[in-house]
C-alpha cells in the first residue's frame, strides 16, 4: 500500500503530514518504512514520556488489557482510583475528574469554574481571563479561550465569556476585572504552542495575588507542561503557585489518551451527580498506563530532566544559527536565523525528529532519553542551523 496516497484519499486534510511513515521505535529510536533510523526529540507532541514501546508501560497495559480493557463509570475500576489516589497525593489537589484530551480537561476546568462562580458571586459571573498568545484546545470553547485569534477565524461564533490579555501586563487584568464580572484566571506557566515561552515568574506572583484579592479561581494548564515534562512533575511547582484546578493530558499516559481535571478543597464538590461524565475517561487501560507513568517520575527522574534541560541550553546557548533559546525542563524552543521549517527539513534529511512552535524549533525529548543519543541530536539540530 502507498501509505501516503491512502492517507489522501481516506483521511481529513487536517494535518500536513512530512513524507515519513513511521513503522516502529525503541525508546528515543523510531524507523520509517525505508528502515531509516530518526532520533524522536518530538515525542508525539509531549506524549510518549518514556519514548516509543516503553517496556515497563507495555507490561502495565497489556497486563490490564488481559483483566479488563474498559467499563462503563457505573461501576469503580481498580487502576482509576489508584491513579487518582497518585495525582493528589503528590499534588496536595483533592479530586480528580479524568477525560481523553487535554481539550476536554480544560471544559472541565472551565465547568467548575463557571458553576463555582455561579454558585458563589451569582449566574452573570462566568467569564475567565486568558492570555494572550495562549493555546487550550481545538473544541468551540478552548478555542475561545485561546488567545490566538488566526485559530478563531473559520469557527464563529465562539463561546461567549473568555477575554485575552498580554501576559506581563497587571494593569490590563486590572482593568478587566473593572469591565467585566469575573469567575477565573487560566493560565500555562509556559506557553508552549505560543513558541515555548515561560511566563515571568514575578508576573506570574502578582497574578497570583490578584485572583486572591478579587475571590477568582486559578486555572492552570498543564496539558503540555505537565507530568514531569518541566523538570518538576507540574511547571506551577517551578512558581510556588496553589491552584484551584488544573488540566493535564499528554504525558500522562504515555502514549494513550488520557486528561485528568484536579480540583482543590475550594473546588473538590462543585461538580456533582450528572453535572460532568465521559464514555472513555477513566478508562482502566489508560489509568494503568498512568499509573505506570507517574510512579516512575520520582525525585531523580526530576533532577535527570532539569540536567538534560542544562546540557540542552548549553549547547546550543551562542551556536552559530541561534537566536534564542526559551522553555523549561525538557520543553525547549530555539529560535534560529534560518526560517524553522527549513531547519526543521534539513535534521529530517539527517535523522533527527523535531517540532515546530511558531517561528521555533520546539524540542520535547523522552523524559528519560539517554544522554549520548539526546546531544548527538543535539549535534544534528546544530548543524542544521548553520
């Protein structure tokens, strides 16, 4: 079969794909159909936290596939609870509603903060503030309350009640909470599909204090910095933040679709019977996979990410064709002098696997990647810059 020309003909034109067909991988190592080797910095966008056919994950699944692959939310399931146990007791968070996407984390997210808000303040007070340049999802109301207005532009009219603000900038949340009757402030520490640009932490601090000062809930997206992808297992760790509630994906599940909402004591019991539901979250195939995930990134995982993160920025920190590097743990941005998509083609050609996030090169390595392969792609993305 021509793989490319099916895709085609079968599949909606919603991706540019690259003229790749990868086959299979180990770890950081991923083949094509040709039997090319690529070194994956990509990850599939953050996801496969431990690289591609992970042994430790593949026992995990299988082992859970073997007992029960999915059951209806009318009934408990062993690896649901115990991964909900995991992500609040090393969160401090109170309750966990899990979905597939990142996407539906963030509607719950925004659900609980609007219902919180009604409950409390009264049913005009629904709306929440974002960031400019900011990315929360591709459903009708992610994508309102993403600050990019070229993804808005086909799919009007959005949900009401989201306003964008330029991060950084404290007097326009000011004034937005003048002009408008406020539920919530959601945030990413770092704006990844924004160009992997972390937000200033003082900034950051005083919006913290703004939403406590006006009795607003703190929503953190962490559906791409999260589970151990910043260095810490959440990027707010890095801020010393206490959020309300937080949305997480991606990783999570290290390759299965998996989102997860975390609530606080402030937040726990607002979402009550009927209020929420999904077919598929909760899914004990993928909490098992979660779980499988999230008892490995301990301490020294933690402390391997923030050294690898090091190496990453030092090597490339006054390369010739460097402009810039940004980001936070193994969630790293270079801005080159060459158009990225050049740059991009150009480690293709020689084996390397990257991503793009605007006008940069995006790296999003496995969290344990082996040293020696991360900095000879590392060499590879250097030399494609020149």
């Amino acid at each position: 079969m021509n793989y490319q020309q099916a895709d085609e003909q079968y599949i909606a034109h919603t991706y540019k794909r690259f003229p790749i067909v990868i086959t299979k991988g180990q770890g950081s190592l991923v083949e094509d159909e040709n039997g090319k080797e690529y070194i994956d910095l990509g990850t599939g966008i953050a996801v496969n936290s431990f690289g591609v056919a992970d042994p430790v994950w593949q026992e995990a699944v299988s082992a859970q596939i073997a007992k029960v692959q999915h059951m209806s939310n009318l009934y408990y399931t062993e690896p649901c609870i115990e991964l909900a146990q995991m992500l609040c007791s090393r969160t401090g968070m109170k309750k966990v509603f899990f979905s597939n996407s990142g996407a539906e984390a963030n509607e719950c997210a925004i659900k609980v903060a609007r219902k919180y808000a009604a409950a409390k303040k009264g049913a005009d007070c629904f709306t929440i503030v974002t960031l400019e340049n900011s990315f929360h999802g591709r459903t009708i109301t992610t994508l309102a309350a993403t600050g990019q207005a070229h993804y808005h532009e086909d799919f009007q009219p959005l949900t009401p009640g989201f306003i964008h603000v330029q991060p950084g900038d404290m007097a326009a949340l000011e004034a937005a909470a003048k002009e408008h009757k406020l539920a919530a402030v959601m945030i990413e520490c770092v704006q990844g599909e924004g160009g992997v640009l972390p937000l200033d932490k003082d900034y950051v601090l005083a919006l913290s204090q703004f939403v406590k000062d006006h009795d607003l809930l703190l929503i953190v997206d962490e559906v791409q910095t999260g589970n151990g992808r910043s260095g810490e297992l959440y990027a707010y760790m890095h801020y010393g933040l206490s959020p309300d509630i937080v949305s997480t994906a991606k990783g999570l599940a290290g390759g299965l679709p998996l989102g997860a909402t975390l609530m606080n004591d402030k937040t726990q019991d607002v979402l009550s019977y009927g209020d929420h539901g999904s077919t598929f979250g909760g899914n004990p195939v993928s909490c098992a996979a979660g779980v499988s995930i999230l008892s490995r990134i301990d301490d020294a995982l933690l402390a391997d990410v923030r050294k690898k993160s090091a190496l990453i920025f030092d090597a490339l920190k006054d390369a010739p064709g460097v402009e810039d590097v940004s980001g936070l743990g193994l969630m790293i941005g270079v801005k080159t002098t060459k158009p990225a998509g050049e740059v991009l083609a150009a480690c293709m050609e020689n084996g390397l696997l990257c991503l793009t996030a605007k006008d940069r090169i995006r790296l999003l390595p496995a969290l344990n990647i082996p040293e020696d392969i991360l900095m000879k792609g590392i060499g590879i993305l250097k030399a494609a810059c020149v």
